[in-house]
C-alpha cells in the first residue's frame, strides 16, 4: 500500500481540518468553522477539537481492532467532552464540533465510517463507490440559528461534538480488500469538486494518479477563483470562497 495526503488551509485562515495515516487506518476531520459573533460556551475552537479527537482516535484503532468503528467513535466523543474541563458549557448547541471520515484495515477487509459531510470513496474491481453522510444537503436551510436547533437532533444531522451518542448515527459499513484500488478520505473542501464543479470521481481519482492529492487541491483552488457562483445554493448563507481542503489517498500495489 502507498499512503498520500495533502491539505491546505483556506486562504487567510487556520487550518481547521486535520489528517492521520497510519498502518492500516486513516482519519480525516474537519473542524465546523464558528461564525463570527457566536456564543459557543466553550475555551476552545475547532482546531483543538479536531488534534484532540484524532489523538484519542488514533489511540483506539491503533490497539482495538474488536469495537465497531461507531463504538470506537462515540468512547473517543466521551473522552473529547471529558477533556474540555469545567470551563465550558457543555450544553451550548453551538460548542465546536467536527465532521470525521475513517478507515480501518480489519483482516480482509476494510471498515469504513462517516459522520457528517466529509466523504469517502472505494475504487474496487466493481467500480467506485462514494460513501457520504447527505443529511445537511437535506436541510431547508443551513443558518446558525437552523444549526443550533438541529444539530445533533433527529430530523437533523449529527456530527462529532459533546454527545456521544452522535456516532451512533454515522455511515458505517465494510469492503473486501480483494479487488481495492484506491480508498480516498477528503473534507468537504476537497468534494466540492463533484458536489459543486462538475467533476466527476473518475477524474478526481485519474488527477490523482497522474499528478498526486495536491493536484487535486489545485483544481479545486481554480475552480473557486474562477466560478465562485456554483457554490451559492437557495435558503444557505454564502459559503466560504476558499474552503480549509485535505485529502488522504490510499493505493493498493
């Protein structure tokens, strides 16, 4: 297996995304950006979250290769919330939280999980596969006032804050490892790419091939800069021009 990754932060800002690869697991997570002026609660911002949820992460897959990936996730959340202190308000619904893609290499086969809207996508002898968590494609509107009250809420959508039992709710499945070509996890920074600018798939995985994970970023940098209409969609806020973007790329030898 050859392991590749990239990323690169909005233009401007922290990076809030954050990438681990290792012998047989891979994590990426995307940190919410908090909106000026927002009461969250909390001492800490999303880029703590996300480096204090991978390290936990990490640490479980790493030495249990038993739990369910959800199950995994949601002790890694109960120490996330465990390791805020008594500072903050836990309850606040706008506490910083994250989104997560992992993988797992599980005997001969891989397990996957995504929670909220990163992505990850299986190139196998069968074709591609996308796995994603579309629930905030499915929201009316996505506001802070719509976020606060549906967040982590059925009828919403669920990502990884204060609750635990957010994992629970996160796409989980497994692959065979007969057949696989490329596992891709990227942030919503790397999947505007199809979800937005038209790309498909295939070419986002043939960019990869021929010039490696930072073409990609490029593409999508271009793509920003010269059609930031495409990203404008009825009843959302304006999104951010340069989004934080990273991407880890396995392929099978």
């Amino acid at each position: 297996m050859e392991v590749l990754l990239a990323g690169e932060a909005g233009a401007g800002r922290t990076n809030e995304d954050y990438a681990i690869a290792a012998p047989g697991i891979a994590i990426v997570l995307d940190g919410v950006t908090q909106l000026s002026g927002l009461e969250t609660g909390c001492v800490h911002d999303p880029a703590w979250l996300v480096r204090t949820l991978g390290g936990f992460l990490v640490e479980a897959l790493s030495s249990d290769q038993t739990s369910t990936l959800d199950r995994i996730l949601a002790a890694a959340i109960g120490r996330l919330r465990e390791s805020h202190g008594g500072g903050c308000d836990l309850t606040n619904p706008n506490s910083p939280s994250a989104t997560v893609a992992m993988v797992r290499e599980r005997g001969d086969h891989v397990d996957y999980l995504v929670l909220c809207d990163s992505s990850v996508v299986i190139e196998n002898s069968d074709g591609i596969i996308v796995v994603r968590d579309d629930r905030t494609d499915r929201l009316e509107a996505y506001d802070r006032h719509t976020v606060a009250r549906l967040r982590n809420m059925a009828g919403g959508f669920w990502v990884a804050s204060t609750e635990p039992a957010a994992a629970a709710e996160a796409v989980t499945g497994s692959v065979t490892r007969a057949g696989l070509r490329r596992l891709v996890l990227c942030t919503d920074g790397v999947s505007r790419l199809t979800d937005f600018f038209q790309f498909g798939w295939a070419e986002v995985l043939e960019l990869v091939e021929q010039s490696g994970p930072g073409a990609v970023i490029d593409a999508v940098r271009r793509c920003e800069r010269t059609r930031p209409d495409l990203l404008m969609r009825p009843g959302r806020r304006p999104p951010k021009q340069h989004d934080d973007a990273t991407l880890i790329v396995w392929r099978y030898l």
